[in-house]
C-alpha cells in the first residue's frame, strides 16, 4: 500500500470516499457522519497537507486519513495534547475492507507521531460506534474517557495509545 499526502485535484474523491463511507454507516444503523460532507473542512485540511491517501493497486485510492496535532480542546485538553498525534476521519473503501487497511494507517501514524518525538496517537470516535471502539480497542488503543453526552457533538470517546505499540495488521506502508 502506497501512501501519499492529498493535493487539491484530490477533494473531490476525498468527499465521494468520505460520502459512501457516511451512506454505509447509515445503512448499517449508525448514526456517525449523517450530515452533508464539509467540503471546506476537507479543502481546509489537504491545504494543510495533513490529508494521507493510501493508494493500492498501481493507484488505486483505497483509504484516507487525517494526521495533525489538532488536539480538540474538549477532548484532550487536560492530557497534554502537545505529546500526541491525533488521527481523524479515517476511511477505508469498502470494497477493500478485511485486508485491515485501517490499522495499517493507524500503525503508519503512530510511527510518525514516535519519529516526531510524540508519546501518543490519539483519536476520538463517536459515542455511540461502540463497534468502532471495539475496533480501536482490539489495535492496542485504551480508552481514555468518554465526554458527556452533548447533542452538538456526538463525538468523544477518547481513545490513545503509545506511538510505538503497532498491531502489525495489514498491509506495509510504503510512504511516497
């Protein structure tokens, strides 16, 4: 799996991968992502050159990830957030799903976050994907807390884990 920071020729094919991802989920019974994709958040973030693309066959995009050292205040702001690296929005396509794209991702973030000197890869998920807690927890991730419930954000289920412990899952990461 190749993996490559996203350009602005990409948003389009962020959107349409992070929309299919959203109408799954709403398919499956949960409620994560049901709203219209923010396309200025995306704009935003692959300006920001924090959007990775992970590529498989000759090109092919099978998956995305956002890796910065946003640390959303009502989350981790008593964990000094400045010692982590924080993954969002990661999606895989389905049809690539079972060859456990995603936590070769997270493993290929918590090796960024290590070579830069951080303690932690950090995230947060929706509070109630407790698949997707469940998920996180099996790729060696603790759960740190969940924020009170708020109907403004349904996020905050906390999660990190050391930025050197690897699930060793999925495919290599070859970085372009």
């Amino acid at each position: 799996m190749y993996l490559r920071r996203a350009e602005v020729p990409d948003i389009d094919m962020i959107a349409a991968m992070w929309t299919r991802s959203s109408q799954w989920l709403a398919k499956h019974g949960f409620d994560q992502w049901q709203y219209p994709v923010k396309m200025h958040n995306i704009t935003r973030t692959v300006k920001a050159g924090s959007v990775w693309i992970a590529d498989v066959d000759g090109g092919r995009p099978a998956g995305m990830l956002t890796v910065d050292t946003d640390a959303e205040p009502r989350y981790w702001k008593l964990d000094n957030p400045a010692d982590a690296l924080y993954a969002h929005r990661m999606v895989t396509e389905r049809w690539a799903s079972g060859f456990e794209l995603g936590s070769a991702l997270l493993d290929w973030a918590g090796r960024r976050a290590a070579a830069d000197g951080r303690s932690w890869l950090r995230l947060d998920a929706w509070r109630s994907n407790t698949s997707l807690h469940h998920y996180y927890l099996a790729r060696g991730f603790e759960l740190v807390r969940i924020v009170a419930d708020d109907p403004a954000d349904p996020s905050g289920a906390c999660f990190q884990r050391g930025a050197k412990v690897q699930s060793e899952l999925g495919p290599k990461v070859i970085e372009q």
